[in-house]
C-alpha cells in the first residue's frame, strides 16, 4: 500500500566539520534510493542523521509523515541487546523460531548471540529489521558479510517493501535490489544521480560491470541480477 | 608451505591441506568455518586435534598480522597512533625508531589524515583499513585478513590488492565475500560445513561453482 506524503527531507544540513565535511540539501520519497561513497565519505553519519539520532552542525532534517523509522547499523553486533538468540529474538517483540528459520542460519535459542560469526548475526539482525514494516528504512551496510546466495535472498525482500522510503548505503559491487533512485557522494556533497536507469549514466560510483555495459551501450534498466543479465544478454539495436 | 593434517576445531574438519606462498582467498556460505579455519592460520585459535605447521613451525612460533571480521574486535588502543604503534611497543621496539615506522606505514597505507584521530570517531571502513595497517606495520610472514573488504570501497579495495602483493607478507590468507576479489588469489578455498569442499587456482574452484551465486558475476556476463 502506498503511503502518502512521506517524505525526508535534508535542508542545508552540514556535518563533520572540522575533522571532514558533508552537505546534504535534498528530498527523498517513497522508494528504494541506493547512497554510494568512499570510505569515510559520511554514508554513516547521514544515515544517522536521517534517523534523528545525530544532530547536524547545521540545517535541518525533517520526517514529513513518518511515524516509524529503523536504522540497521553497519555493524551488527551493535544491535545486540539479549545474551542468547532467543533473547534477541524477543528484544524485538520476535519469535526466535521463526527468525532462525528466515535467516537460515545453523543455531538454536540457546546460542549465545556474540558466538555466531558476522555474517550469521548480520542475518539474524536483517531478519529482525526485515520482519516489520517501517516508514523510514535505514540500511547501512545490510549486505557486508552476506555470502553470495543470502544477498540475493536479501535483495528479493527489500525489493518486495511496496511502500515506504528505504535507504540503503553500501559499497556493495555485485547484487543490488530493484533500485529507483540513486545518490553518492562527492568531494563532501550529496549528489542526486537521478531515478534509475537514467541515474547510472551520472553515476561515479557505478561498479565496473555497470559501468563496462553502459560504455558498450547496453545500460542496464534495473541493478537487480535479472536487470545485469537483461543488459548483458541484450541484442544490440 | 603451509600444511594441515587432520584438523578437528569445533565444526572444522579438514584432512589434509598444503598452502603455497602467495594469496590464498577462503569463501564459502555464512557459518562455514571461514573465520575458525582463518583463526587456526593465524595461531589465534589451537587446534582440538592435528597439526598446522609453517613451514616446519607451529603458527605462534611465527610473526602473524590477523584483521578480525568485527572491525571493533581489532581495537586495543584509543588513539590510531597509539593502535598502529602497538605491535612495534610490544617488542620493545626503541621509541625513534617506532616513530618512523608508523609514520612510513601511514604513508604506505595512506592513512596519514587519519593518525590523530581517536579510534572511536573513525567511520567503519577506516577502522578497517587501521586494522589492516597494524597487522603490516611489523612485516608479518603470515597475513591474515578476515573480511576486510566488506566496509571498503571498490576503488580502495583495488589499491590494496595490489598493496598486499608488496606488503611483504610470504602468506596472505583471507576471506571474501565479493568473488571478483576472490578471483585475484593464487589459490581458492570454497568451504561448507567445516569443509574445504573445492581447492585449486579461482579458474578451477569457480568453474565447479558455476550454478552457484558464488560465480563472479563479471565472469557470467563478460562484456
């Protein structure tokens, strides 16, 4: 169901200074946007500022119509908060039963949360976090440590959220979700690209089979692996 | 050469295994025994049962740099001086001379901005690329990296490729989840369930993987 009137909007907002800086003046709408840049570009404090749990230096954000917002943190160990999975589990008002079967991970209740390796406790937390809808969803990061078959897994369940605005940050080179509108950011500025696919032809951050298909004419129209395969298996005209 | 016999640690189970000098990547599902098995290579963890030897010699007889896959978990100190000079300090290492070397290995990390920051303020990516840099700083022989890519950049991840190759490590043993990494090793590891399940060089592994996700998506569609 389409929500209306969501929308996030930076105004003026600066963060960072002295040590770096970044500049954010922009809207985002209903729709999966995909932010890309270097590291310690600011992809992380942005995500925090969207989130209302950093104040920018200067400017404002404002969440127009969004009464639920999520941030999954890069670091998943972050958000630990029970000592077992189950507990876990239940911090997030979850059944441990069900979680454990989504994240397809090779635990019990009883496993203690902080022994499982990262990639199996990125998949427990992106259970929680993808088990409930959200208004606003802050992904920072949510495919590093995914092995190759669970990325795609939680690429299909991210493109699968049919309202809200949904934010992902990452240096993810590989699988994308279904993607409407891409960012990245550049000498300390958030850049709009665009809506997808126009976007990649702007896009500095593009990974290298993105941009290789693009330069030989064949942009792909989605990121997802069915869009890369569309691009890369299309006739030229 | 690196060789393993009948390594039995937690789930790990592997039989026999030699590693040559060079860039071995180790990939695999979530819950593999990646990390467990990188833990071994490095000394950190002993086997329960079996032997890993380097050339001749037990792991912790010989100098290991070891990134963890939880980039805090890497963290000792609280300033990144103060982290990258720690290996340095803790082999009584005289003062000037430790000055030196971590100003030389900033600059060959290029890390230098970030040497007077405090570790907690550093984004996620450069904590790793710290990490990656006190691992360096005292020329281990065996290097191993567990996950670093995964917080970096495309185009720091291509740097450090080629950084690796010169960091003067005889072993570098990592494990990746981005397979066009993986492909850039002279050896490949795919494990499941505690075992190495295909070994050889990338052309030989990926080309038994080519119906799984794991096959690099540049080699499926070459343009």
């Amino acid at each position: 169901m389409e929500v209306a009137g969501l929308k996030l909007v930076l105004s003026h907002v600066t963060a960072g200074y002295p040590r770096w800086s970044l500049a954010a003046d922009c809207v985002f709408l209903p729709g999966i946007h995909l932010v890309s840049g270097d590291v310690g570009s600011g992809k992380s404090t942005l995500a925090l500022m969207m989130a209302g749990l950093r104040t920018p230096e200067s400017g404002t954000v404002i969440r127009e119509g969004i009464s639920q917002v999520m941030l999954s943190f890069q670091f998943p160990e972050f958000h630990v908060t029970g000592l077992t999975v189950a507990e876990e589990c239940r911090s997030w008002g979850l059944l441990s039963d069900e979680i454990i079967r989504s994240a397809g991970i090779d635990v019990t209740g009883e496993t203690p949360a902080l022994s499982l390796s990262r990639g199996e406790l990125k998949r427990l937390h992106l259970a929680c976090v993808l088990a409930r809808n959200y208004d606003l969803l802050l992904l920072d990061e949510p495919f590093s440590s995914l092995d190759c078959a669970e990325k795609e897994k939680i690429c299909r369940k991210i493109s699968s959220r049919s309202s809200g605005i949904t934010v992902i940050f990452t240096h993810e080179q590989s699988v994308f979700p279904h993607v409407d509108h891409i960012w990245e950011i550049l000498e300390g500025r958030l850049v709009d690209c665009g809506n997808m696919p126009g976007a990649i032809e702007h896009w500095q951050h593009a990974p290298a089979l993105v941009k290789k298909l693009t330069l030989a004419g064949r942009t792909p129209h989605e990121l997802t692996p069915e869009g890369i395969r569309e691009a890369a298996c299309r006739t030229q005209e | 050469m690196i060789t393993f016999e009948n390594i039995r640690y937690r789930l790990l189970a592997i039989d026999t295994l030699t590693l040559s000098p060079g860039i071995t990547s180790v990939i695999g599902p979530n819950g593999s025994g990646k990390s467990t098995f990188l833990k071994i290579c490095a000394g950190i963890a002993l086997p329960e049962s079996g032997t890993v030897f380097v050339d001749g010699r037990p792991p912790r007889d010989i100098a290991a740099g070891y990134v963890n896959e939880f980039p805090d978990r890497n963290i000792i100190f609280s300033s990144v001086k103060d982290e990258l000079a720690s290996p340095l300090r803790f082999c009584r290492t005289p003062c000037e001379e430790t000055d030196r070397t971590v100003r030389a290995c900033a600059g060959t990390m290029r890390i230098t901005d970030l040497l007077d920051r405090e570790m907690q303020e550093l984004s996620g990516g450069e904590k790793v690329l710290v990490a990656l840099a006190t691992a360096c700083i005292n020329r281990p022989r065996v290097l191993v990296l567990d996950e670093y890519d995964s917080h970096l950049d495309a185009s720091r991840c291509a740097w450090l490729q080629s950084a690796l190759r010169v960091s003067g490590a005889e072993y570098i043993i990592r494990c990746t989840q981005q397979m066009e990494t993986a492909a850039e090793s002279n050896y490949l590891l795919y494990m499941e369930k505690g075992k190495v399940v295909h070994e050889g060089t990338p052309a030989s592994v990926f080309s038994r993987l080519i119906d799984s996700p794991f096959y690099p998506i540049s080699w499926r569609w070459p343009v």
